[in-house]
C-alpha cells in the first residue's frame, strides 16, 4: 500500500467528514471521493474536509481505502451497491465505524477480494469542528481481517488514538455498553433536570447546581472505581429515603420512577458488601427486588 493511500468516503455524515478530515491533516491519506445520498451534504463535506471531489456511484474511482461511514440500517445496501461497482480491487481495505455492527457486515466484499475491518471511536461526533480539534486520545475498538487491521491501526495512532481490540462476535455488547454510558447519560440527565423543575427548581439553575455533581462523581469513579465511589441514600443503607424518592418519583411520571428503581436496584449490588442484612434486605424489598445474598 502507498504511503498516503487514496481513501474514498461513502456517507459524508458528522463521523465521515471528520475522520477523514483528520486523516487528512494527519498526512495519512489523499482523499479521493466522496459519495452520498445528498449532493448538498457531499458538497458540504468536501468543503469541511478540505479535499476530494464528489462522486457518484457510477464515477467512483478505485483507492486503497474505502470508508463506510453510513447509518447502520443503509450498510447492506451501500456493501451491495460497491460490490456491484466492480472496482475493488485485491487487498485494498474497507472498513465501517459502526459500534453495533461486526466487519462480518461486509463480507460480500472479502469474497471479493478485498480487506475488511471496523474500527469505532469511543466519541460523540455531535459537532465535527470540535471533534477535530480534541480526537487524539480517543479510545477506538476494532476487529477485522490482520491484514486490513495492519494498514488501518498505524493511520489511527498517528491520530492520537488508544485503540484496543474486542470480539466481533459480542460487539453488541461492547456497544450497548458505549451507549449506556453517552447516549442514556444524556437522558437520564433530562430525568434528573425534570425531576428538579417539578420540584420548583428551574433549568437554568438546575443544569449548573447538577453539573459540578456529575463532574466530582466521574473525578470519584475514576480515582476509586464504581463501587467505592457510590454515595447517597442507598450506599447510606437508607431504605426510608429511597422508598419516599420511588414514590414521589412514580407519582410525578411513571417513566421516571421506573428509572430510579433500575437504577437503586444495580446500586444496592454495588453497595451490598457494606450494607449489613438488614439494610440490604429491606432496601430491596422497596426496590421489589429479591436479596440474593
């Protein structure tokens, strides 16, 4: 492979147009083509990449490299669709940034011929322009073919990345993992934030008097770990405040209240080693889980 192979980008979305951007600037690759459903989105992304030309499927040249960095419901169709193209050709490397999906995903492109592989930031990629400024030191997860994977790993390090392998066969939950900690921290801010309004505590002073909280909780998990750093009402053993916070909780919006006692219910496990049997036992049966211990 050369040593600035071309890189075509199929999907010029916020993750596209920022890797390749970096990639770019990096001096890693030349961008070849970009391709999308959108010629204003394509013509977008070529502008914030800084390279490439817009291409369509029917112009698309060959590259040593082809990013797929389309929504995980259109992969199949775009793995169908550059098959269909016919100018793969042997060893050169697509990979996806999917954290859900396996390389398994394009597997009609490795019979033919070509290299796979998957590589997922742990990042969100909500604003391209700061994602570009503060990538390096991202934790990235990828499988694939070694070969793909040799070409591939060198261009993410010189990136700034720490990358880290993981089972495609239990890539879901390795997602679902990335997910629970960015995606639904975000709601279940918007359930802490709803809870203080309903309580007469507007947004405007909520968010900031909530915020250092997060901050001084993530600053803890990080210096003791999950279980030493868990605080309040269960790690207190205080089964009479959970069950007032449950119910005010329920009575406001079921949803919320639901919340709060999957929640508690996964924190009275963390806590379980320093709660004697009676606490355990009776914050249990205000959560309606049974004590197993």
């Amino acid at each position: 492979m050369p040593a600035r192979p071309a890189l075509n980008l199929i999907g010029p979305g916020r993750l596209g147009r920022t890797l390749t951007r970096l990639l770019r600037e990096a001096q890693c690759i030349r961008v070849g083509a970009v391709l999308g459903r959108s010629a204003e989105r394509v013509t977008d992304a070529v502008g914030f990449i800084g390279a490439g030309r817009v291409a369509h499927w029917d112009t698309l040249p060959a590259a040593e490299l082809t990013l797929l960095a389309t929504p995980d419901d259109a992969l199949s169709e775009v793995v169908a669709a550059l098959a269909a193209r016919g100018t793969l050709r042997r060893g050169d490397v697509v990979f996806h940034c999917s954290g859900a999906l396996s390389s398994a995903a394009m597997q009609p492109l490795s019979a033919l011929g070509a290299e796979i592989a998957s590589i997922h930031p742990l990042r969100s990629f909500a604003d391209p322009s700061l994602a570009t400024s503060d990538f390096s030191g991202t934790y990235c997860g990828y499988e694939g073919s070694p070969t793909a994977l040799a070409a591939l790993l060198p261009l993410f390090e010189r990136l700034g990345a720490h990358c880290f392998a993981i089972d495609a066969s239990r890539k879901i939950l390795y997602h679902a993992g990335a997910v629970l900690a960015c995606n639904t921290l975000t709601a279940l801010s918007e359930a802490a934030l709803r809870s203080m309004e309903a309580a007469g505590v507007t947004r405007d002073i909520a968010w900031p008097a909530l915020r250092p909280l997060i901050d001084g909780t993530l600053s803890n998990i990080d210096r003791l770990g999950a279980r030493r750093a868990l605080t309040g009402p269960v790690a207190r053993g205080d089964a009479t405040t959970v069950a007032r916070q449950y119910a005010a909780l329920e009575a406001l919006d079921p949803q919320l209240g639901a919340i709060y006692r999957s929640l508690s219910a996964l924190a009275v496990e963390l806590a379980a080693p320093s709660l004697n049997p009676d606490q355990r036992t009776a914050l249990c049966d205000t959560l309606g889980k049974r004590d197993e211990r």
